[in-house]
C-alpha cells in the first residue's frame, strides 16, 4: 500500500507541473484515498475550491505550490500513521469512499411526485400551493424564496410531518405497491428531514448515529463500518469526544447529517444548510452534499432550501421559486432566465448612482437603480456583459465588483 501512495503522489506532482487544473483533481482523489488526518483531506478541497475561484495567475501560482506541498504532507502522514491499529479499522471505510466516488449513480429513478398539493393556516391567512414536484434520484432540487413563501411547510409535507389539505402525493421508488393507500411507516424509514433548528444531542456523538443506523436495521459488524464510514466521509474523526455544546455550528450541521445519511435514505430534506457557516465550510459542506446526492453508490433525491442564492444554484438541478406560497419558478437551473425581457447586472464601483445612470443613459433602454448592496444594471437582451463591460471601462469607471445575474436565481425576486 505504500508504494502505492508513492507511485500516487508521483503522478499527482507530474499533473501539477504539467496541467495545474487537472493536478488539484487528481490531488483531492489522493486525499480522499489516502489521507488520515482529517485537516490535510480538508485542506485538498479548500486548495481546489480556491483555484477555480480566482482567476489571478499569481495566486493560482501560489496555490499550486500549496498542492505541491500538500502532496508530501499526505505521504508523510500516511506513513506515520499506516501501522496503527485505528487506521486499520478505517481502511475499509476509506476504500468504499474511493470506489464509490468512482461509480456511476444509479438510473435517476423516481423518488417523489405530487400534483396540485395545497395547505392552507388560516390563522395567518397564507396557503400553500398548488404544487407540482417531482424528485429523482440522484438530483438535487434547491428550493428558493423569501421568508415565510411556504418552504419549510413544502419540506414537512413531502417529508410526512404535515398533512396537506388537497392534492395528491406518491413515492414511487419508496412504495412500489399503493393499492392500500400510502404505507407511512415504510416510506417515512426511507427519508431523513434535517431542519433548520437542529434538536440538542445527549450522549456520545459516535452512539448517536450508531443507534440510529440500529433503528433503521443496521446492526452488528455492519452497523460499526457504516458509523465510520460516514464519519471519515464528514471528517468528523477529532471531533468525536466533543459534547454537542463544544460542537461550532458547521459541525452540528454535519453530525445531523451524519445521522441522517448513515443508514441512507433515498430522500434527504434540509431546510437552510448553509445558514450561520462561514465562506469555506458551506463550500466544503455543499462539495460533500454534491457527492453524496450523485457520486456515491447508494445516490438520493434531495431538496435543499437556501438564501445563499448562487451557491445553492450552483449544485441544484433543478429550482423551486416560491412567491407567495405559489410556484413561481419550476425548471432545470440551465433554463433560468430563459424567459427574461432583459439582462441583468451587478456593479460595485467608485462612482455614485447619479453618475451610473448617467453613463448608462448612452445605451438606450437602460436602467440603473440601487438595491441596498450593489448598482443593479438592466439592458436591452443584445447588451452582453462584454459590451457593457468595454463601456464602463471606456468611462473610466472604477469597477471593484462585476457579476452577470441574467440567468441567475436572483432575478427571480423582486429586488428593486
């Protein structure tokens, strides 16, 4: 096994030197493969996160030599720790990784669907609906919205917490035969709901998830190499003999979803992921959600709500967009914006909003307004952004942040 990690990292520096962008690939591949410490796996993601997200040659430069050094780390640690007694007990868990990240997923079956679903508080005077969904294994369907549009009531529902008032609801891979009616026993033991308010544990943490792989008839030899495998999956190996109160937010979140995916569902739900994390952990936690919904070999449906708006679009397959407790946008994330009457842009600059409109006053059809954050920038549909780009740069606007929004869930919501 060691010379296999030499002959390893040999390629990796050789793809590095030669292709930077498929050495950070084959780089994360190699920690997943054979990283130990749980902080050089994670550091093989940040690394790759943080070269496809700048475009400066100097720090992509910098970067690579980061990966290059980060190789020898993983060696270095993998033969530090290779004859101990824990790594052995791992190494079944991190073998499954590495294959099933190389497996294709499974046919996207059906998972769920409903038609004309309604719910109605009367209360608050707010309804729900009607609503048409389907979810398919191994897609990602991302629910959008204002607060208080009906996501959370949409996740109960599918999920079986709450009972609609109209419309119909099956779950066709869950429940083959419906001749009875829904069997909410079984199907309820195929889906994990994980909230926005994640309940207190008590207890062990590894225990937590070993007794509810047991719950779901995982028990024995079995029910030990499932608990570490989705363990090592999360990096949650130096965390174990933490209290719930000692866990930071990131990592409750992810012991819930250890939890939740441990006996692995065929639907998983969760309401606001990212809320409270900083920058790196949702980028690590979105990656590790991302292969699990359609790398692994067990893949699933899941649905996941989120007001961090570009990064929920960039691992969804499809859009939810809830106004009103109605369904404003349903389709595949490639065909946002589609059906719009104008381009969309964000700038961020040195000149005031007097000076923008002025300078945009050129191209007619225009508009320019604030919305608190950044100058929103509306033109006519045959203004690209290279257009307009040449024409800020032409006025010798000061331009500090750039961002086309024309496809983008953003222009969805009524901003102005």
């Amino acid at each position: 096994m060691e010379n296999n990690i030499i002959h390893s990292a040999e390629e990796v520096k050789a793809h590095l030197k030669e292709n930077p962008d498929e050495g950070r690939k084959h780089l994360q591949q190699m920690a997943i493969k054979y990283g130990i410490t749980p902080k050089l796996k994670h550091s093989a993601l940040l690394l790759n996160l943080d070269y496809t997200k700048t475009s400066e040659e100097a720090k992509k430069e910098a970067l690579r030599l980061e990966m290059l050094k980060l190789v020898d780390q993983l060696v270095s640690d993998y033969k530090e720790n290779a004859k101990k007694e824990e790594f052995q007990k791992l190494q079944k868990a991190r073998q499954r990784l590495a294959n099933g990240l190389l497996e294709k997923p499974l046919p996207n079956a059906m998972v769920f669907t409903c038609r004309g679903i309604k719910k109605t508080f009367k209360k608050s005077n707010f309804t729900l609906g009607p609503i048409k969904l389907t979810l398919r294994q191994g897609e990602i369907t991302g629910v959008v919205g204002e607060n208080g549009n009906g996501k959370t009531t949409l996740f109960r529902i599918v999920a079986g917490e709450l009972k609609e008032d109209t419309g119909d609801l099956s779950y066709p891979f869950l429940q083959k035969d419906i001749s009875k009616g829904l069997d909410w026993v079984n199907i309820k033991n195929q889906i994990s709901y994980v909230p926005q308010e994640l309940p207190r544990w008590y207890g062990s943490l590894k225990d937590n998830i070993k007794y509810e792989a047991a719950l779901h008839g995982i028990l024995g030899p079995k029910n030990e190499e499932e608990t570490q495998f989705i363990i090592q999956r999360l990096g949650l190996e130096e965390h174990l003999g933490k209290t719930w109160s000692e866990l930071s937010g990131g990592f409750k979140l992810r012991f819930s979803l250890a939890r939740a995916m441990v006996w692995k569902p065929k639907l998983l739900i969760i309401d606001e992921p990212l809320a409270n994390l900083d920058v790196k952990t949702q980028l690590v936690i979105l990656k590790d959600l991302q292969d699990m919904a359609r790398s692994l070999r067990y893949p699933m449906a899941m649905m996941i709500s989120s007001q961090h708006l570009h990064e929920i679009e960039a691992i969804s397959d499809k859009i939810l967009f809830l106004k009103n407790g109605s369904v404003s946008f349903y389709d595949f994330t490639e065909n946002l914006g589609n059906a719009r009457h104008a381009n969309t842009f964000e700038l961020d600059c040195e000149e005031n909003l007097k000076a923008i409109k002025q300078i945009m006053s050129e191209i007619p059809n225009s508009k320019v307004y604030y919305n608190g954050i950044h100058f929103v920038i509306n033109t006519p549909l045959h203004i690209t952004y290279k257009e307009l780009l040449l024409h800020l740069l032409k006025k010798e606007v000061g331009i500090e942040y750039f961002r086309d929004t024309s496809r983008s869930v953003k222009g969805l919501f009524d901003l102005e």
